[in-house]
C-alpha cells in the first residue's frame, strides 16, 4: 500500500471540500468503487466514518466491472466528471495500489451503419469544441494507427486519447484501505438496514448506531435499502456479461457500435464484453454464470475486428448494472440526512473516482450535481432498460 492518503495533492478535479468533515458521524453502505472513494473523501475531511459493506470489499458489481475509463463523452457534465476521474485514476495507482494503464480508446461503426457513423462524427465534433482530445478516423486512417484492429469495414472512427484501463478489484481494495488509513472504520461481512427519521443503520443483531447522514452506495442493491426505509427511486438492476481471453493485444480498447461490443487488453489477454439483458434482474438471485452460447458468440465477434489475434477463453462471468429512465445516475441527497449514488449504466467504475468526491462534498455541506439530483424522479416511474455503452446513451 502506497501513502495515497498521505498526499494532499491527490485531491484533484472538483474544487477543494469548503466544510470539515469534524464532528459527522456518516455510514457508507456498500464497499464498492464509489462507496470506498466516497468514505476516503470524507475521512480525510475528518468525518467519522463507517463502511458497511454485507459481502467483501469489491465483491459485487466492482469486482466484476470491466476497468475502462475514457472521457469521450459528447455531453460537457460527462466529459468533466470523466475526465476528473481519469486525473485521480492516475494520481491514485501506482506500483503499491493498483496499475492504471494509459491506452487510446477507439469507438467505430461499419459500413452500411449511417445513424451510428453520423452520431460519431456529431460527437467527435463535440468533444473538440470543448477541448477533449478526440480525432475522427476512417477506416485507412485507423489501419495506420492501430495493427490490430480489422478496418476495411469501418465507415468512422473515434479516437480518445484521454483513456486507460485497471483492475477494478485492486482500485476499490487500495480506496478501501486508503480510507481506513483516513481513519475510517471498515466493516465488511456486515449487512445492515437503512432507517430514517433520524438517519441511522440497523445491523443483524438489531442495534441501531443513528448517525448525522447515511450514504447508499450498494449498487443492484441500493433500491431495496432504500425502499425499505420508505424511499422509493427508479432504478433498475439488469444482468451483463463479459469474458477473458488469452491473446496477444496491447492496444487499443475498442467498442464496436455496430456489433455492440467492447475489449480492451487485459493481464490476461483480452477483455471483451456485451450480452446486456433488458429485463430486470433480482440482485440477490441471478446467474452469475455467462451464458453457454455467450462466449462462442462474442469471441466470434471479437475474431472478425481483430483478424490476427489469437483467442482462447479463459474464463465468462456475469454482473449487474443499474439503468435509470433517463440513462443518467441517481447521485445526491433523496432524504433527509440520505443520500445515494445508483444508476450508472454500466459506467459507474470509470466515473467512481470523481462521483465520490462530489458525492463526499455534498454530504459535507457542498453543492451537489444538479443532473443527477434525485428528487428530478417520483421514484415510480416507468422505463425500459437500454445498453448503457452505446452510441445513442453517449449524445
């Protein structure tokens, strides 16, 4: 374990917290990515903190997330929030944490594909006009940069510079451990219930510890704590898939909008994955297990974009994501003394960074995000569950 929480200039991206931390007493509830980075921010602002979490750290959503991060986002409040996190993915890894491996990220569609072609270019053009570093590429241009990507089917491309990839696990492990350095309690094999009015934590045995706030970061299971302490909000968990494959591939990591898939190199090889569900799934009784046909399907897939690549699966597994009616997250206050953080469309690692960080200043007394307040829901609407990663979710 590095110092992380010995260096005052990690602190990057939002402005600095304006209110101490002094005095609070705030239970974190879920130990995952934002969870752990939500409970660091806040002891190092001298809040008394505990991390609840009801398994082991990263051992839900986080610990099954794919590890991208990019900023190619077209709309402004996503490519700050992006961009934040990527600043504290690098100040945060490091040989002692957990590696953070600079690597383009390409996005493409194929020929015959005109409303996903034109959406790339409209946000290509985007991202520029805000200063992102993001280039168009046809498919000649894209053959000449990266060997190993199939391109002669490639109507456009975009390309991200600002991007890179990580061990989910180890991130949210070195955030947890960060945290507890801070001076933060850990109590993973912990499950609790959430009570309001006044903000407190239930644990198994019954013992209430009433606190000055609550913050429910538990991912697929957020909706069900916080239903139980009469809070309702629209959120839907929905099951993915994704494998390793050992191969030969350095770079780039790459989503096929077309073929609705992604990879990205990996220690291992390749990751790659897609095989999103559109139904909702029970958080504490779904398959965990990748489908039988979903390896040959997807590997098949990720042969024809990289022609010369050896593929031999290693290993499948599926996770959950949450989905929102309006494809943004739930992050901020929902009652007094409660606040959450759900519903990010399978982006919730890569932004986990800078979400607890603004997450952790709102609790604190700081704004909050005025896009992804809460209260924009009754909490009963009616929505269907679209892909998180693609090309219409990113405009």
């Amino acid at each position: 374990m590095s110092g992380i929480d010995d260096d005052p200039e990690i602190a990057v991206g939002a402005d600095a917290f304006t209110q101490s931390g002094a005095g609070l007493e705030i239970a974190v509830v879920g130990a995952g990515a934002v969870g752990a980075t939500t409970a660091y921010d806040l002891a190092r602002e001298g809040a008394d903190v505990t991390l609840y979490e009801k398994g082991s750290i990263a051992s839900g959503s986080s610990g099954r997330a794919a590890g991208i991060c990019y900023d190619a986002f077209a709309d402004p409040l996503d490519a700050e929030i992006a961009s934040d996190a990527i600043e504290r993915f690098r100040a945060f890894s490091g040989d002692e944490t957990f590696p953070f491996v600079e690597c383009p990220y390409v996005w493409l569609a194929r020929e015959g594909d005109t409303e996903r072609a034109d959406a790339i270019r409209e946000q290509v053009e985007r991202m520029q006009e805000q200063g992102i570093v993001a280039l168009e590429a046809d498919g000649d241009a894209l053959a000449d940069r990266f060997d190993a990507l199939r391109t002669d089917d490639v109507a456009v491309a975009g390309i991200a510079g600002a991007a890179g990839y990580t061990d989910p696990a180890r991130y949210t492990a070195c955030l947890a451990a960060a945290a507890d350095g801070a001076g933060a309690t850990l109590e993973p094999e912990t499950p609790v219930e959430v009570a309001l009015d006044p903000a407190r934590v239930v644990l198994a045995d019954g013992t209430e510890r009433e606190v000055d706030a609550v913050v429910v970061t538990a991912g697929a299971h957020t909706t069900e704590l916080l239903a139980d302490a009469g809070v309702s909000i629209p959120v839907k968990p929905y099951r993915v898939q994704a494998l390793v494959a050992s191969a030969d591939l350095e770079e780039p990591i790459c989503y096929d909008a077309s073929d609705s898939f992604y990879l990205r190199p990996h220690p291992d090889g390749l990751l790659a994955g897609d095989g999103t569900e559109h139904v909702e799934s029970d958080p504490d009784d779904y398959d965990r297990e990748a489908d039988p046909e979903f390896a040959d399907d997807l590997l098949e897939r990720v042969a024809h974009r990289l022609p010369g690549v050896d593929l031999e699966l290693d290993r499948a597994w599926a996770g959950l994501c949450t989905a929102t009616p309006d494809r943004d997250p739930l992050v901020g206050r929902v009652a007094a003394g409660c606040y959450v953080a759900t519903g990010f469309q399978g982006h919730g690692f890569m932004r986990a960074p800078a979400i607890g960080q603004r997450l952790a200043e709102q609790v604190l007394g700081g704004d909050g995000i005025d896009a992804f307040d809460p209260a924009r829901f009754g909490g009963d609407e009616a929505f269907d569950i679209v892909d998180g990663m693609s090309i219409e979710s990113e405009n």
